[in-house]
C-alpha cells in the first residue's frame, strides 16, 4: 500500500504513551495487530484526537478509526468477524464503558481535588499558551457533563449528589474488575490465547485506572488485588514499541525545557491583563474621573466675557 497513515495522539505521562483514553485504545490496537503508523501528538486543544490521516481523508474517534484499520488491514490476527465475535465485542465493549467510564470521568475530572493537583496541570502540560488555561476547563466541563447524563433527576437534586455519585461509580468499577478477573482467568487476553480488538480498550481503561496518580485509590488497589488483570496491563506495555515508550519520556523533557519560558511569559501576559481589570474596575468604581473639557471650556467663555 503507497497510502501514508498519520495518527494524532494526545501526549503520554506515567508510562502510559497516551493520557487520553480513547488515544490510548487505538494506540493499545496497533500494537497488538502490528500496524505500524506515523505518530504525532498534539495539543488536547488543537484538535479532536484521535484522528487518523488518510491521504486527503481524516477519520476521527477511536471506534471509527478502529474500523477503518479493520478494513485496510484485514489480514491481521485481530481482524475476528464472525458472528461470535462482533456479539462478544459489543456486550464487553458496553459493559466496560458502562461500568469503568464513568469511574475514570469522576476520578479524573468530577473529583475537585484530584482535577486540581493532577489531571488539570497534565492536560495544561499538553497545550500551548494560552490555550493551556482554557482547555483543562472545557474538558472538565464537557467530562462531567457526560458523567450527570449517567444519574436520574432523583441523583441529580441529591442535597448529597457528591457522595452518592462517588459510592455509585465506585461500587459499579469493583464489581466490573471483579467480573474481569473472573472472564480472563488464566488467559492471557480476554477471549483466549492470542489479543482481540476488546483487549484495546479493556487496557485502556484499567491503564488509565493502574497506572495513573489519583487521590482516592480503591480502584487501584482493586486491581492490584487481581493478578492477572496486574499482569494483563503489564503484558500489553512490554508489547508497545520503543518509538511510543519514547513519546512519553521526549514529551515530559520538551515540556521540562520551555517550561521556564511558558512560565515568564504566562507572567507577563497575566499581569498585563491583572492591569487592565484594575484600571477598568477603578474608572467603573468612580476612583478616576475623567477630566471635564466642558466645564474647562465653560469657566474659559466666562472669564473672558469678563
């Protein structure tokens, strides 16, 4: 095939080559069917990731982009399309997003403290000036806005909204890991010996639970407490290529290097803008008064009338 394949990619940390999880998952398919693409990472910001670049063709979201490397590359041990298969696929593949996603959304942006000391400032990391001070936000918004449409009105008006969302989320994640644990057995990958397209995003959600920091860890130590699932994202990280182990560390010292830059310039601007407001509130508050050219002008005809 003479066609270039470009994937955009959110930046990886902790491992991980991408903290975005439906990155993650193309990235988790590639490596187990071995498609070899080219690999840009870009700003959250800057686009919509992942999208896979075809040519003049563009293909968006991980679902789809998945796919359409089906369809090129249907020679791979992951392309399965019997009947069994798409059935075992679609049941796992809503089970996981039912129970896990919603514990990844609140983990990651729903709980205050964690958005602020963790998932804020990688996502930040990921963006350009000013963009970095925008787009944390808009992601957290548009997170648990996708989180509220998981609860009834009745959650929703809950004077105690916060906790029982948390015990919810927290409860359906546990007995999701503990059905896991149970499915994969001694298996190497979900349905047996050799990786289907399900073991993509089954990683990418107990990666993004294992491996990265969150403030309450009880998910974490549920996996820990299920070797073979500990194992299972193990595996798969020993599998992905040096070209993608490398995206994370050159991703962390590219932002190392122009921190200090970022950071003087963040300062200049902010104070620029601190200024503006001041001087804005001070003329709204009646603490400056422009002068009165009229009233100069009136008392100037007087006296010469004089």
């Amino acid at each position: 095939m003479n066609q270039k394949y470009r994937l955009d990619i959110v930046g990886g940390k902790f491992r991980l080559p991408s903290i975005d999880q439906d990155c993650l998952t193309v990235l988790t398919y590639c490596t187990l069917a071995g498609i070899q693409l080219e690999i840009n990472t870009i700003s959250p910001f800057q686009s919509k990731s992942p999208s896979l670049h075809i040519d003049n063709q563009i293909v968006f979201g991980a679902d789809k982009i998945i796919e359409y490397l089906e369809s090129v590359f249907y020679n791979s041990d992951m392309s399965k399309n019997s009947a069994q298969h798409k059935f075992q696929f679609k049941s796992y593949q809503n089970y996981l997003k039912v129970k896990l996603e919603p514990c990844l959304q609140y983990l990651f942006w729903y709980d205050e403290q964690n958005y602020n000391e963790n998932i804020g400032s990688w996502i930040a990391e990921k963006c350009s000036f000013p963009f970095n001070l925008i787009a944390p936000r808009m992601i957290r918004k548009s997170s648990i806005n996708q989180l509220m449409k998981c609860f009834p009105i009745k959650v929703l008006e809950d004077a105690n909204q916060i906790k029982v969302i948390e015990k919810k989320v927290i409860a359906n994640a546990i007995e999701c890991i503990q059905m896991l644990t149970i499915a994969l057995g001694d298996n190497l990958y979900l349905l047996g010996e050799k990786p289907s397209k399900i073991d993509s995003y089954l990683f990418s959600y107990l990666a993004m639970l294992y491996e990265l920091p969150v403030k309450k860890e009880i998910i974490k130590s549920q996996i820990r407490l299920s070797p073979n699932l500990k194992q299972f994202v193990e595996r798969i990280l020993q599998k992905f290529p040096i070209e993608l182990k490398s995206l994370v560390s050159n991703d962390q010292d590219a932002n190392q290097d122009t921190s200090g830059l970022v950071n003087w310039f963040d300062v200049f601007f902010s104070g620029s803008i601190a200024g503006l407001l001041m001087i804005y509130f001070a003329f709204a508050s009646g603490l400056i008064k422009p002068e009165s050219y009229e009233e100069d002008d009136e008392d100037d005809r007087e006296e010469n009338d004089k």
